[in-house]
C-alpha cells in the first residue's frame, strides 16, 4: 500500500492537516489545545501531509527551533492507515525537509507511549517526563 502514498509539504496549514490532526489528537486522544501558534502563521512551520490516492492519510510539522535545530510535531495517522509504515515514511520525510535545511539536531516531543517507535527511528530520551494535556511526553532528540 504505501507505494501509492503521495508526499506533499505545505508553508502553511492545509485543511487534510487539520483533517487528520482534528480526527486523532481531537476526537481519538481528547486533546483540548491541538492548534497554536505555529499553525496560524505562514512561513514558520512546514506541514507534511501523506495522501492515498488523493485521500489523506497522515501528518506531522516541521517546526525551526531557537537553537538552529528542528522540532518534528503533530505526528498523526489516520485509524484507517495505523501499521502501514506511514508513520516511519512520515519521520523519514521529515528529517530530509530537515537535512536540507542544514540542521543537525531534531527534537521530538513524544507521547511516553510511543517512544519505542521513535528509539527505533534513531531518537533517544533526554530530561524527565512532563504532562501535555494530562498525558505524559518526553523530549527526544536525533543528532547527526
């Protein structure tokens, strides 16, 4: 399935991001404060959105951190499309926008539950856990 997925990166939100971001972090997980800052402007974050046939599937944004590193957020997956492979396509995209960038250095800001995928894409835990929207996170970063 995943040699039909289209890759498309955006300079702004599109609507599939808020799609998917609104059906897993919103309805899925009950995340009350899925939108920021980041996602109302144009020009600071990147918006990588994986289509299916022209059906969204998948998301995650590419943000520039203080520190000259990146910060790859609001990873989703549609329920649909869970186990397919879209969420290492989606990290494995991401750090090429990243590399092309010049950054060595990209943060992740985990759900605790998830972080094995993660370690298996090469990131590793730095600092103590923290609550976000009372579930627990960890920062995890990948250097080159």
């Amino acid at each position: 399935m995943t040699e039909h997925i289209e890759r498309r990166i955006y300079p702004y939100l599109p609507e599939d991001a808020v799609y998917i971001r609104t059906e897993v972090f919103i309805k899925e997980q009950g995340f009350q404060n899925e939108f920021d800052t980041f996602d109302e402007q144009t020009d600071t974050a990147l918006h990588l959105v994986l289509y299916d046939s022209e059906k969204p599937a998948a998301t995650c944004r590419i943000v520039p951190m203080e520190d000259g590193g990146y910060r790859i957020g609001r990873i989703a997956v549609l329920r649909p499309y869970r186990g397919l492979g879209l969420g290492r396509i989606l990290i494995e995209e991401a750090e090429k926008c990243i590399s092309l960038r010049g950054a060595k250095k990209i943060s992740i800001s985990a759900q605790v539950r998830v972080k094995g995928f993660y370690e298996k894409m090469g990131y590793h835990c730095v600092g103590q856990e923290y609550p976000d929207e009372g579930r627990p996170h960890i920062l995890m970063i990948k250097k080159d």
